[in-house]
C-alpha cells in the first residue's frame, strides 16, 4: 500500500496546482487553497481499506487530465500492471485514451501504456491493433515495433515480424538483420514441411542476403541438398555453416559426413576424418568419426581411435562408448556386470542436457534456434562433452 501513497502526493500537488491555476476546481477556491479537495480523501481512504476499484473512480472523476496530471495517472496504471493487477491498469488508461481533449503526444503515450497492459493480459490482438495505430500515427515507433515483433514471433507470423522489422530500420536505423535472417529461415522450414523446395531455397537466400553470417541457411540448404541427392552441394554449405559458427559441428557432423561419403571419393573422406580428428575432440564428433573409421577401415581402428580419445579426454559420453564396446566383445559370464555400468552411465548421460543458452543458461537436449528461455535468436549452441571422469 506504500506505493499508492507515494503515488498520491503528486495527485494531490497536481489538484491544489491546478486549484491555483484555473480558480478552483471541485469546490476548491484560491481561498481554500490549502485544503484538499475531499474526494482526494475519500480514495486515499478506499486504497487505505483495500478497496482499489473504488479508489480507481475516485481518482479518475478527480483529476483533470493534462500534462501536468498525465504522469501520475500513468503511473498508477504501470502500478497495477506491474503487480499483476492487469483489469485495473487497462482501466486507467482506458479512461486516458478516451478523454477527447489529449494532444497528441499524451493520447499516444496513453495508447502504448494501454497496449502494454493489453499484451501483459494476453490480449495479443487487442495490443497488435493499437501498436498498429501508433505505427500509422509516427508514434512511439520503436516501442510500438519492438512489442509488435514479440507478438508476431509469438504468433509464428513471421512475414509480419520481416515488414515490422524493416519498417523499424526505415523509421529508426535501427537493423535486426540477423533476426530477420531467422525469420525467413522460419518461413523455408515451413516450407520444407510441404516439400516446396525452390521456395524454400528462395527464403534460404533472402535470409543470406539480411545476413551473410547466418549459419542456419547453410545448413538448411545443406538438407535440401541431401534430399535431393547433390551430396557435392550439400558437402559444400555444410563447409560454409562450420565456417561460420564452428560450434555447430556436434549437430551437423553426422549429415556431414553423409554427404561427404555419398561423393564416394575415398581420397575426399579420409581428408575431412583426418582434418577433423585434427581440430575438436568433442565426444559427439568423435563418435560419429569412429562410425565412419569402422566402415572405411574396419572394427578394430574404430575401437583403438574410441579408446585413443577417452586416455586424451576422458569423459562421460566416452566411457559409456567404451563399455557398450566391451559389453560387445565380453563372454557371457561378465555380461551382465558390464551391462549394469552401461546402462548406469546411459542414465547419468540421459540426465544431462546437451545445448545451453549462452544469454540466460536456459539448458536443453536439442538445438533450439529460438532460446526457449530469454526468446533470444541464435544463442542456445552445444555444450562440450568434457566432464571428466
């Protein structure tokens, strides 16, 4: 209740101000300046008894509402709001928005409080219209188009969220190139989902274009590469996203090392493994690496190259490779012993997530180009498999 006192003092200023100004309002006279209109002490006494909404009309018939008032009746409804008091605040600043004489400048700052309160409640398309309105007045543009992108990611109305973004750049200069990038990357993923590839591929470059950094075009035209059977392409953009954000390889490594294999170029494979072992020791690559060792050169330097690595870089995903490699080769006698350390260390593995987000430490099992926790774009990437045994 503290704050609604805080929050009256102004009010009460602003009514005697006002009181001087024009002559007297409410029964108040320059003779009677001192003395406080007495509806002002009849909502202090509603907000004193918690009685909000009467305290609400109370101060509503009040104050005149100018610029000299304008805050402190913002300020009570960003009040509520903030406390989750959502219906009032859209009540105030209703009853701002309706009053007929505002200029302009107070009508749209009582329309974005409005909208506020609107998203806060939920009321996505009440809020998109009056951030709208706001954008067709030149007002409030970059608070109108920032909460505007919010609800049309929310919404997955991702071509919404490119025009409101490019409209944000025309009016501000203010450039979200590398979100936008994502958006049509949205747009071609789903696209893909119908197998409409050329248009998918179209978005894939208009995404390139916002932003020639954007590691997720390339891999997404790496996939359609693979699924059309031009491994030589896919090779390619899988070389041009690693280029780009070489710790997405735990995710691409796998389809990667398809497409390289599919080129049927020996020469070709036994160069990217080689250049690869070089470089990461990442247990997700290097499983995927021994895979292919066991196809081009056999079991048993697949096995040796797994147990090279775990003596380099012990870690938990290794050793469970290791011991699912003995569980294999293990008599019937020790079957079982080897099997119960296997499945325990499966579980121990399964409890830990795999990607983080490197904004706001949101932790999952999956890549997520959207962080799931802070909305931020192209922050969750993998995490390293290096805790030590």
């Amino acid at each position: 209740m503290l704050e609604f006192l805080l929050l009256l003092l102004p009010v009460a200023a602003a009514t005697g101000w006002l009181a001087g100004r024009k002559g007297g309002i409410f029964g108040v006279t320059q003779n009677t300046l001192t003395r406080p209109a007495p509806e002002y002490f009849h909502g202090l006494n509603y907000l004193l008894n918690e009685q909000p909404d009467k305290a609400i009309e109370v101060f509503i018939r009040m104050v005149e509402v100018d610029s000299e008032t304008m805050e402190t009746h913002l300020a009570l409804g960003n009040l509520f709001r903030q406390r989750g008091e959502v219906d009032r605040a859209i009540r105030i600043h209703q009853n701002l928005v309706s009053r007929p004489n505002l200029s302009a400048q107070l009508r749209g700052n009582s329309m974005l409080e409005l909208a506020r309160d609107y998203m806060a409640a939920g009321l996505f398309d009440r809020s998109e219209s009056i951030f709208a309105e706001l954008l067709s007045l030149d007002s409030h543009t970059s608070e109108a188009c920032a909460s505007l992108i919010v609800i049309y990611e929310r919404e997955r109305e991702w071509q919404k969220a490119i025009d409101t973004a490019k409209h944000l750049h025309n009016k501000t200069g203010e450039a979200r190139n590398e979100v936008v990038a994502h958006y049509y990357c949205e747009i071609a993923s789903d696209l893909l989902q119908e197998e409409q590839f050329a248009e998918a591929k179209a978005h894939l470059n208009n995404a390139l274009t916002f932003d020639k950094h954007c590691a997720r075009a390339d891999i997404m035209h790496a996939d359609i590469a693979l699924q059309q059977k031009d491994f030589g392409q896919a090779d390619g953009h899988f070389k041009r996203a690693y280029d780009k954000d070489d710790s997405l390889m735990p995710v691409i490594i796998v389809r990667w090392l398809s497409a390289v294999e599919r080129q049927s170029d020996n020469t070709r494979l036994r160069e990217f493994i080689a250049g690869i072992r070089k470089g990461d020791h990442d247990f997700e690559i290097v499983s995927a690496i021994a895979d292919m060792v066991e196809r081009v050169d056999g079991k048993d330097a697949a096995e040796q190259m797994i147990k090279d690595e775990l003596v380099e870089n012990p870690t938990l995903k290794g050793l469970h490779k290791w011991a699912e490699i003995e569980l294999d080769k293990s008599k019937d006698s020790e079957r079982d012993k080897i099997r119960v350390v296997v499945d325990m260390l499966g579980r121990v593995i399964e409890t830990k997530p795999s990607f983080t987000c490197n904004l706001c430490g949101f932790r999952g099992h999956e890549i997520h180009w959207q962080c799931p926790g802070c909305k931020s774009w192209d922050t969750v990437k993998p995490l390293k498999s290096d805790d030590v045994v």
